[in-house]
C-alpha cells in the first residue's frame, strides 16, 4: 500500500516522478506529492489531496528542470486524506517518503519536543527523528540509519535533503523497494512497474538494508554502515502489460484476459497426452512429495478463497491428506499446530502481502517446508520461501484481483496432481483433472465471447440494490465467498457469500425486498441439495440470480445458464461469470471501477 518513486539523474525529474506515480496509483489514492531538489539545494514541494490527476495540475503550474526527486500516492492509515497528510514529509533540510507503519510513533513523537508537527501522520514522526539527528556532524545516510534503529514498526522510505542534493537515501524493512540502475541514472520504486520504459534492469531492496543512490551507481550496505554486494535482476514485464489496450477499464481487460494468462500458468506444465504434471522450481524430491500427509494453505482476501477453493481440490486428488486454510491476519496471532511431514502453501498475488509474510516467517522458523504461489516475480515472499510456482498471470493494474485467483487455484490444482503421482494414485484418477485444466482457458474464453452481454443485461437489473447473498455447495461455496467480495470491493453493494446448507441456520432471515440473492448451481450429484436452498429462499420472496451449468428446470428470477465442457473446474467458468457480474454492476452504478474507495493493491501495512 502507498506507492513510492524516486529519481536522480540528467532527465528532468518531475515528469518521471509523476509518470510513476500514476502507475502505482492502485496502491493508494487518497493524495500525491513529489519533491524535487536541485544543485543548489533548493527543493519545489508539490502536494494534493485526491489522485496523480490532481497533483498533475499543480505540477504543471510549478514546472522546474530539477533532476532529483521523490514522490508518493497515500493509501492514508494515520490521519485523514488531505494535503497536510500527503507525503513527501519536511522536516528541516529532510524530505521523506515511507510506506509502512510506524507503531512506536507516539513514543518518539513525545521525545522530539523541538519539532513543530502539522500532520497527523506517523510518517512525519520518522522525518523529524532523522532531522533531530542529522547535525553538521553526521551524514544524510547515518541520520537515517541511527533514526531506523529506533523505530518500531515497518517501512519503505526514500529521503533527500537539501544540504546533499546529490543523493537519495533508501531503506526498507517490510515493504518493498526496487531500485532501477541504467547509464548515469538511478530510479526507486515500491513496484517494477514505474520502471518500465526506464530500465529492465533492477536491484530488489531486502529488509534491514539501506541504499544511497547516485546517478552513476548505487552503494548497498546493512543497519550496521557495513557493505553489501547487490544483484541486479531483469524485470520480465513489458509496457503492453500495463496498458489498458483499448478497454474501458484495467479490470475488464484482467478478466477478458484470463484465457491467455491461464495458458501461460500451464504452458510447459501440463502434458495431456502423456496425462503428466511436471512443476519445477518446487525444490521438493519426490520422496518429500510422498511423504506429504497435511497442507496449511495461507492468504488474504482472493488469495485465501483460492486457497480454499483448491483444497478441496487436493482432498479429491489425494486420499489421507489433511488440509487446513487459514486466513493470514488471523493465523500470524493463533497458538497454532502444524503436524508432522507438513508443507505450507503461501498464497500471494504481489508476494509483499504483509500478514502473508509474517505467517512465511513463523512456519519457516518452525522448519515446515514454505511453497510460494506467486504472481510477482522477484517479490519478497517469491525469494523467501522454500520452492515456489509462478502463476504468470502477468500484472494486476485493477485494484479488485481476478486473474490471478484463476491462475492460483490452476497452480494448486497441479501442485495436487503432482503429490498424487508422487503417491502412486493412478494416471485415471489424476488424467480427468489434467483434462480439465487444458481445456480450462477454452472454456474461460467461451464464457466471455458468449455471456458477456446478457451479463451485462442481468447486472443493469441488480445494480439498485444495496444488499445481496451469494450461496453454493462444496466447490461453489468458496466460489461464492469470493463472488460476494468483488461485488463489495468495485460496487460497495452489501454481499455476504454462504455455504447453501447455513441459509437456515441464520442468514435466509435476511431474505426481503431490500435483498437480492445470488445461487449457485452445478449439475453434479448435489444438484438436488442446492435446489432446496434455491426454493427455501424463493418462498420466502427472494430475488435470486441463478448461474448454472445445469439445463434441468429451475424457479429463479433470473437464470444464466453456461454451457461448458467442464465437470470438476465448472466452478472456475462459473467465478468469471461472477466477476462479469461485478464489473458491470459497478459499472451501471458509476463507480470507479478500478480504484474502488477505501482499497489499494498490495497490502504491505497491517
């Protein structure tokens, strides 16, 4: 969450400075600042409350020819959005960006009397602890460091100041930097994707390090002053990638694109025809595949109910396998037990998911084998874990995660079929699967061809409520807990998602006109189970919106029925209906689609 830019070098700094922050807008969007400095020290602070758009206005009126600088987009945790909270923060000859948390702000913030604060920020704090410290003795990078060793908490942060214009300090702990090096320039970032068309190539900022940055080169060193060799890495995303590319909305382009992202989570993974899953990079033998008895499947959010939508996949696929999936806000403070011969799944779109992380750290001190499922390569949980798959689902622009919840639940899915060879579960039992999964993309590409319209058409029909249930059975309850949260992420209708079978145990007393319900229906053996809960909620005056891939009669208000191929991952064709949905009811209410209020991708802070 907030999004961090730096740059020093011989370009004109405001125009990168802006161009960056407009690509990391979707991880806070509640004010934007830069500040840029020139060879003289004197420094141009720019901030406004609202988007980049509103800082481009500004900007425009105070244009400079500076060629260092920071910036910043809030996604605000302490105090409100306003221009007096927006960073880059001053404090003396300090200018700060920081992304993170700083819990013992209200400590310091009491020992640092000689400071006169405006904001409410916590950020400010860390600003003015570095300037107490930062005397005509002491170097921008020591004030820094000796600042950071009093804070408690978690950060992001790029700092300049007046009295060395010829610098950028940056350090991390707990949230992601990037520094881009190319010819006589060098450029920070929290996300590659404000390099692009800057540079391929990068240095990814580990915890506890601290960077100065000059235009000819970067000097990477510990807490402790002393010396770190750094990695450059290529960044593997190209400018087409982030690019809306004729849609109206990233969101609708990350749906419409699943088909093609898909492939790329399977493409030289699956082979129908020898019915074989091979997944590298797991670092596991196939003796510790075997000797797997119980999976921990942690995530936040879309992350989780794909973990959850996957595990019952791996209990199909493998007899005697215990599987849990926890929230990871919640497991991070559980007293939990994770048995013997467990491996632990760590579901992330970003990989800097920060109570994801905290829960990595905790099952690896604990010894358990960590697998990563991770969209971001080069991300923190990317580098941490044991062994990892990539989903390659490409960047996610929108703030709302669609592709990569296809693309996780795929990678689970083979992960599962690759234990069960393991096993010696036989290629019968596995082959449907692989099956599945290779006509998967065909089938997602169908839906969105043929259903688009008429979802379109049922969605202007539900977009005036304010209320909604979303219920299935097996498969399509996790199915349905994650329908209910696009629904309330891009268009703030009320949408609770339930197991069919608890209607009756609580939530069916919602049922009234101010309701409208949403019920999924697979034509398998539960069929019959799922149309009872459809009826008991029609009697009681329900407005149900039923998506089915049944043809069998059905009483709804509304009924989509999908024609697919698919038996076993109907449920996945199913949730892209679901995402249609959202979208085009967000869409009918005038909501902004892709930055949706209150939300931000990537969440680093807790």
């Amino acid at each position: 969450m907030c999004g961090i830019v730096g740059y020093i070098g011989e370009r004109d700094a405001q125009g990168i400075l802006t161009s960056g922050l407009r690509r990391l807008e979707y991880r806070g969007y509640d004010s934007a600042g830069i500040v840029t400095i020139d060879s003289s020290g004197q420094t141009t602070l720019l901030r406004e409350k609202g988007k980049v758009s509103e800082l481009d206005k500004l900007v425009l009126s105070h244009e400079n020819h500076d060629k260092v600088g920071i910036g910043h987009t809030r996604w605000a945790t302490h105090g409100e959005p306003s221009e007096i909270n927006a960073h880059p923060h001053q404090a003396g000859d300090i200018y700060l960006v920081h992304n993170g948390i700083i819990e013992n702000y209200k400590e310091l913030k009491a020992e640092l009397k000689d400071h006169n604060f405006v904001s409410e920020t916590d950020s400010e704090v860390l600003a003015a602890m570095i300037d107490s410290l930062y005397d005509k003795d002491t170097s921008l990078v020591d004030a820094v460091t000796q600042a950071l060793k009093l804070v408690i908490g978690t950060y992001g942060i790029a700092v300049i100041s007046s009295r060395e214009p010829e610098i950028v300090v940056v350090a991390r702990s707990g949230s992601p930097l990037i520094i881009g090096v190319n010819d006589n320039e060098t450029l920070i970032a929290s996300d590659a994707c404000a390099l692009i068309g800057h540079t391929d190539k990068a240095i990814y900022l580990n915890d506890n390090e601290v960077a100065i940055c000059k235009k000819d080169g970067v000097d990477l060193r510990d807490m402790s002053a002393q010396p770190i060799s750094s990695k450059v890495e290529t960044i593997e995303i190209d400018m087409q990638a982030i690019q809306k590319q004729g849609y109206d909305h990233f969101l609708l382009k990350e749906i419409s694109e699943q088909p093609q992202t898909l492939r790329a989570t399977l493409s030289g993974r699956i082979n129908e025809r020898a019915k074989d899953v091979r997944l590298d990079g797991l670092n596991l033998s196939t003796k510790e595949l075997k000797s797997i008895e119980h999976i921990t499947i942690i995530g936040c959010g879309t992350a989780y109910y794909a973990g959850l939508l996957s595990s019952y996949y791996l209990e199909q696929l493998v007899d005697g396998l215990t599987i849990d999936v926890a929230a990871a806000s919640e497991l991070r403070y559980r007293s939990f037990h994770l048995p013997k011969n467990t491996i632990a799944l760590v579901v992330s779109q970003s990989g800097e998911t920060a109570d994801t992380l905290a829960c990595l750290r905790e099952i690896k001190r604990r010894d358990v084998k960590t697998i990563g499922i991770i969209n971001t390569v080069g991300s923190t949980i990317a580098r941490e874990v044991d062994g990892g798959i990539y989903v390659h689902a490409g960047p996610e622009i929108s703030v709302a995660s669609t592709k990569a919840f296809t693309s996780q639940v795929a990678a689970i899915t083979m992960l599962g079929i690759q234990i069960a060879q393991a096993k010696g579960v036989g290629i019968k039992e596995t082959s449907k699967y692989i099956d599945e999964l290779a006509k998967l993309p065909d089938e997602i590409d169908n839906v969105i061809k043929n259903y688009k319209e008429k979802i379109a058409e049922i969605a202007k029909k539900y977009a005036k409520y304010e209320h909604s249930l979303y219920f299935g059975r097996d498969t399509l309850f996790p199915v349905a807990l994650e329908g209910a949260l696009k629904l309330k992420e891009i268009s703030y209708t009320q949408a609770e998602g339930y197991a069919a079978g608890e209607l009756k145990h609580g939530p069916i007393a919602l049922v009234d006109d101010n309701f409208f319900e949403v019920a999924l229906l697979l034509d398998n053996w539960l069929f019959d189970k799922g149309l009872s809960a459809l009826s008991e909620v029609n009697a009681r005056g329900g407005h149900v919106f039923v998506i089915t891939n049944s043809t069998k009669d059905i009483d709804a208000e509304e009924i989509l029925r999908i024609d697919t191929k698919l038996d076993i991952l109907a449920p996945i064709v199913i949730n892209v209906v679901q995402q249609l949905f959202a979208y085009y009811v967000a869409v009918a209410r005038g909501n902004d689609v892709d930055q949706p209020r209150n939300l931000a991708k990537s969440v680093t802070v807790e």
